[in-house]
C-alpha cells in the first residue's frame, strides 16, 4: 500500500531501468482494459478521461476495448496536458467528445482524475460525473474514484459509490482505507511492475500456523493468563477465545471465589490485592497476560494494570486499561516484554492525548503511536491496523460487520494472547489474531454472539494450519 508520493518513487524506479513513460501507461491501460473486457464483455462503454496521465491510461483503454469490438464513446474534459497523455490520445482510433456532451451508457470507467487529485471537483463538474456515474449500470474507477483523496482516505466531494476499482501498480490508501473504501466496490490490483518491495505497509494475508508437534506440551503451546476486574464475563470470554486460538493452558487470576459458570478446563487462582496478582504473575511459565476486558475504571483496576506492567511476561493491554495507561506510561516504557495495545477510536485518542501525531491518516497515526509508546499498537475498526514501534505496519480492511457486538473485542484479545504465548512474535501475534477474528465471524454467521465467535476460532484456525 503506497502514498501517493511513494507510488511516484516506484514509479520512477521503473523509469530509470529503461521503460519509457508511454510503455508503463500502455501496460497500465492494457491491464485494466482486460480486466474490465473480461467483467463487461462487450457492453457499449464510456470511457471519462482527464487531462493527466490518469486520462492517459483512459484513452488506452479505450482503445484496447475498441480493438476487442466494444462501443466506446471517449468523453474528455479537455485537451490531454502531458507528453504521455497526448501520445495515448493520438493512438486512439475512436471519436472523442466533450464531457458536457457525455450521455449515460451501460457501463462507465472514471479516469479523470485518478490518485492525484487534492482539492474538490467544482460544482457543475461533479454535477456531470456523479450523475453519469450514478446513470450506468455498471462503473470502473481507475486507480482511485475521481473526488477522493488517495492519501488521507476521504471524499473532497460527497461520497460516490462505484462497482469496481482498479487500482494500478499497488493499492493506494483510499482504496483500502474507510470511508473511501466502502465506496470502492469490488477491487482489483493491476499489476505494472513497480516494486514496492520496500514499503513498511501490507495489506493482512492469510497466515501460516504451525501445528503442534509431537514434543509439545501445554506450556509449550502457551500459558495464557487473564486478570479478571469487576466485569469477570469479559475476562471470561478472552479465556475463551485463547484456547479457541491454540493456546495450551489458560488461566484466570481474580478476587474471592471463581464466577459461578466457570468451565471445569479454565483454571481460577484467586488474589485478593494487587500484592497478591504480583506473585502469582511471577510463574516463569506463563505467556501472555491479558489485562483490560472488564477491569473498571478504579482505584483497584489501576493497581491490577500497574502490577501487569510490573510483571516480566509480554502483555495484552484492551479495553479499560487502555484508559487507565496514560497514567502509567513511564512503567510500560521502561518494559522489556513487549506490549500489545488495542484501542478502538475512541481510546486511541485517550491513548494519544499529549503527543505530537500530526497526520490523519489512520495508518500512519498508528505507526506514529507505536513509536511514542514503544508498544504494538491494533488500531481497531472496520479497517484495522496493526502498527509496530519499528513502521511496519499491516492493514485490514473490509472487516466482517457482524463483528460489531458486544464483547467481540475481549474474545479479539484473547485470541492474541494466545498466539503470542505461542511463539513470542508479537507484531506476528497481533496479525494472526485480526486474521482469525475476521475469519471467525464470517464463519460464524449472521448475528452471532461473541461466544458464538469464541467457539468458532478453532475452525478458523483450520484454514492457516501448514501442511
């Protein structure tokens, strides 16, 4: 996933080993006029082209469908304004005609203006487009829907939905990124050949877990203990999820006697004082400390964070303890275990106050917070991020929506201690986890419960196991 400025880079690499602006815009507008011939077939197609090389690729779309026997009709803004967008132009065997003139057709394909655009369309313009959009039965952007921004993910015009998105060379932010991406339909990568090898930000994939072999045993597949505070049932289900998510043993440490519905293979170790949370967090074999899922907000749950951050174990810090943390900050920092954090909007700005994030998109906000704090940050939502304190960073988007219940952020939690006590990789943790949640959910069906999702972790599961 590539900024603007990025893209132009990569783009430029390509440049200097050789190929030429005209070939890279005719690789581009062949790739993207085969994607949308084999979805389209021979659809009678508007093709709106601007006046940059976003313009360019359309004239060599254009041309590519008319040459498979497609009716197209070119609709440009105005003249082409570069040496490549001239020469694509010229290539073009078909008529073209003002887009004032443009009527509605079956099928359309946006290339005015494309990922470099920064400021509003005007008035009577977007006027045109939405409507001829809105018109056709089925509509292609190139690279970007003309009217967002690809850097900071948001319409500079109202919102305006398309069928497809073909985005070129690499994904841009808006195309993953919401409240662009919803908007973006169906999405396609239209490979160019730039190498974007280098670039810390990744789009989340499938991972590869392995199972456990014949020499593991419970702690080696991972001791994962859960603080419990004064709403036990939110502890209850990040137990859940942990072993649901392969850890071996999982264990909750709580005040007085266990919640009445505590399942026989969950153990409960009570402490009755932080003092006594301390202790019991000195076992060396525990993994992963889950700290946050119905904690509170008092004097007492600030001293079970404050004993988690005083423990030698990686930790897991969500939900309330978010809020209780900026007060604690100097004892996260000053650890050498590391730290997951798992804010959603809200306690990410808790999380924030007071530091220097100067951009809005949400991705780089998350790289910023995680170099701050020192800590890998989940950046949740219906694209998530996944940030570490080094800029690597991981983004999934188009999350499943079912996933907004209550509770399905304590069984997220769960799950990541339970691949983090796994193998210690805490960036991988934080990835598998996303993964398998979404995952999850969407075999879980619709409405589900969050214990529902919990028990659908191990079927999830089957679907990374390396064979």
């Amino acid at each position: 996933m590539l900024t603007v400025a990025e893209m132009v880079a990569a783009e430029q690499a390509v440049f200097d080993s050789g190929v030429s602006v005209d070939a890279l815009m005719q690789r581009a507008g062949e790739g993207a006029g085969a994607m949308i011939w084999r979805i389209g077939g021979t659809a009678p197609t508007l093709v709106l082209c601007g006046p940059g090389n976003n313009g360019g690729d359309g004239y060599v779309i254009a041309e590519f469908l008319r040459s498979k026997g497609v009716p197209v009709t070119v609709a440009a803004l105005c003249d082409p304004r570069t040496d490549a967008a001239r020469n694509a132009r010229a290539l073009y065997r078909g008529a073209v005609i003002n887009l004032a003139d443009a009527q509605p057709t079956v099928q359309l394909v946006d290339c005015l203006f494309g990922s470099g655009l920064t400021r509003p369309l005007d008035a009577p313009l977007w006027e045109r487009f939405s409507r001829l959009v809105n018109a056709a039965q089925r509509s292609f952007a190139v690279d970007l829907p003309s009217g967002a921004d690809a850097d900071y993910a948001v319409w500079l015009n109202a919102p305006l939905r398309f069928d497809h998105v073909l985005a070129l060379g690499a994904f841009k932010y808006a195309n993953l990124l919401e409240p662009v991406a919803s908007d973006c339909g169906a999405l396609s990568l239209v490979e160019i050949g730039v190498d974007s090898s280098a670039i810390p930000v990744r789009r989340i994939a499938r991972p590869q877990i392995t199972p456990p072999d014949s020499t593991s045993h419970k702690y080696r597949r991972g001791l994962v203990t859960v603080l419990v505070g004064e709403m036990p049932g939110a502890a209850l289900l990040a137990a859940h999820a942990a072993q649901g998510a392969g850890a071996g043993y999982v264990k909750l440490i709580g005040v007085g006697a266990p919640p009445p519905l505590l399942p026989a293979d969950i153990v409960w170790q009570r402490a009755d004082d932080a003092a006594s949370v301390l202790q019991a967090l000195a076992d060396a074999r525990i993994g992963a400390v889950v700290v946050g899922p119905g904690l509170g907000r008092s004097s007492g749950s600030a001293a079970l964070l404050a004993a988690a951050l005083a423990s030698d174990h990686p930790l897991v810090i969500d939900a309330d303890a978010l809020h209780l943390l900026p007060s604690q900050r100097e004892a996260m920092q000053k650890r050498t275990p590391p730290v997951l954090l798992t804010p959603h909007h809200g306690e990410f700005e808790v999380l924030a106050a007071g530091l220097s994030l100067v951009s809005e998109n949400k991705v780089i906000r998350a790289q910023q917070l995680a170099a701050e704090l020192g800590a890998f940050v989940l950046y949740k939502g219906a694209d998530s991020i996944m940030a570490a304190p080094d800029g690597r960073a991981v983004l999934a988007d188009r999350r499943c929506s079912w996933l907004s219940v209550a509770g399905t952020g304590d069984v997220l939690s769960g799950c990541m201690a339970a691949r983090l006590a796994g193998h210690g990789k805490a960036f991988d943790a934080m990835t598998e986890a996303v993964w398998l949640h979404d995952r999850a959910a969407r075999l879980a069906g619709p409405s589900f419960a969050a214990l529902q999702l919990a028990a659908a972790l191990p079927r999830a599961m089957e679907a990374c196991l390396e064979r």
